[in-house]
C-alpha cells in the first residue's frame, strides 16, 4: 500500500506486482490500514486505486498456503471467514470509502470493489468479473451476499454462474457501480466527489452512514461460507486450480483473458 493524505482524503495505492495479487500480505495490509484509519478524525475519505493500470486488484493468491493463511485467521471477527472478514472491514469504516476503478477486478478484487461505499469505473481498460465458478468454487468473500444487495438475485446469479468479465457500462447499468466515466475523465471526478464530501459540516458523514446503514448480512454469509467450504476441499476444485495456475493463471497474460483460461480446461 501507497498512502498519501491531502486535507481529510486518504489516497490508498495498491502495488503488488506484477498484477496486484490478493495476497496474504494485500489483505493483512488493508486490514491493519483500515484498522489505523478507522480512529484517525483528519480523514474522511478514503480512495482507493492502483499502481496498475491493467489491474486494480485481482483475485485471491491461489498459491497461499493454510500456515500461511493462520495468521489472518488468528484474529478474525465473529461469524465471518478470513476473506469476508476484509470486505465486511471494508463496509463498517466510518470514514467513506470510494473504489476508482481503472483496471480490472477479479475474484476477491472485485469483492472488494463491492464491498466499498462507492464505485467509479473507466470506459474500457475497466473490468468486474466473479471466476470463481469456473474454479469448481463460489465466492467466498461475501460477493453472493453484496451483489444480490445492488444488482438484484437474477443479476447476481447471472454474474456467479457467468462467471465472465464485465465492462464498465455493464456494471453501471446493473447498479455493480455507481458510474461509468470516460477514461480521461475518471481522476477528476473521483477527486472532486471526494475534496466535495471531506469538505462537508462535521458530523454530517457519520450521520449519513449511520441513517444509511450496511445491510447486515451475517445469515447469508454465514451460508456464503458453508457452501464455499463444500466445494473447495475437493479433489476436483485443487485439480482445477492447479491446471490454472500450470497454464498461467496468475502471470500478466493469463489474467487478462482469465475466463478464456479457465473454460479450457476439463471440469
């Protein structure tokens, strides 16, 4: 993570090449970020992008190893697992929190996308998809929960089982975003709807966030990960992603056309 403030925004870079990987590291460093952030009264907002500019941040680490996961489950909130523990973080900050969106976001990433309070997405090099399914799996980090939140049960099904990558003006349409901007066009107005709402009275933010209040979610997640966990123990799930990862899941290549990957290989 790159952070930078100026006047009540925090600007979060995230920079974990070569494709921004959701690692272990991406995930305890956004935790114990959104954690020191989450008691500091000079920021308000908080923007997240990428030093990437093909990918804002791209499914979880498929490599990551259970010890190497222990450490994120040694401190987990109640009632949730290691992954929706991030994105659920991510819906309880008091500050806002705003996702420009100029690469693309798969798996976990675009759990995160979701998970935040706003979405700004660029037309073209943009890019939302849930690749979970053609793993053998669902997704595990309350995006069956979020997404059925702003897309609607048929949308979310459509994107979980579709399983392909989605343009800006899709997600827009869909409601996955809140806007679809021009390229050239997406830093300004980002700044600008941020240096707008840190300049707000006091108390205004937290008040809005308070009336307009995260769903509570916890049946569903709850569920989210009970169906999760009988799918991604099985033989077939770890042949799936070996077979992914031997044929360049995870290099810069392979994750630009990921689906196309994936629905090559025998299921």
């Amino acid at each position: 993570m790159r952070v930078s403030q100026k006047d009540a925004i925090a600007y979060v870079t995230i920079d974990n090449p070569p494709i921004n990987i959701l690692s272990v590291a991406v995930m305890t460093d956004l935790r114990d970020l959104l954690a020191s952030l989450a008691g500091d009264d000079t920021v308000r907002v908080i923007v997240f992008d990428s030093a990437d500019p093909d990918f804002f941040l791209a499914h979880v680490d498929m490599t990551a190893t259970a010890q190497a996961l222990a450490g994120l489950m040694a401190d987990l909130p109640e009632g949730v697992n290691l992954f929706q523990a991030v994105g659920e973080q991510l819906r309880q900050q008091p500050q806002v929190t705003i996702v420009k969106l100029a690469g693309k976001a798969r798996g976990g990433g675009a759990e995160f996308v979701v998970a935040a309070d706003m979405a700004f997405a660029a037309i073209g090099p943009a890019g939302l998809g849930q690749i979970e399914a053609l793993m053998g799996i669902v997704p595990a980090g309350g995006a069956t929960q979020y997404l059925t939140e702003r897309v609607g049960r048929n949308r979310a099904l459509e994107i979980v089982l579709g399983a392909d990558l989605y343009d800006a003006e899709t997600a827009e349409r869909y409601g996955w975003i809140n806007r679809a901007l021009p390229a050239h066009e997406l830093d300004a107005f980002v700044d600008r709807l941020a240096g707008n709402i840190a300049a707000l009275p006091d108390d205004v933010i937290a008040a809005a966030k308070q009336a307009i209040a995260p769903h509570n979610h916890a049946d569903g997640l709850a569920r989210e990960n009970d169906v999760w966990a009988g799918l991604v123990f099985r033989p077939a799930t770890a042949q799936l992603m070996s077979a992914g990862l031997a044929r360049g899941a995870q290099t810069r290549d392979g994750e630009q056309d990921l689906e196309a990957l994936f629905r090559g290989l025998p299921g």
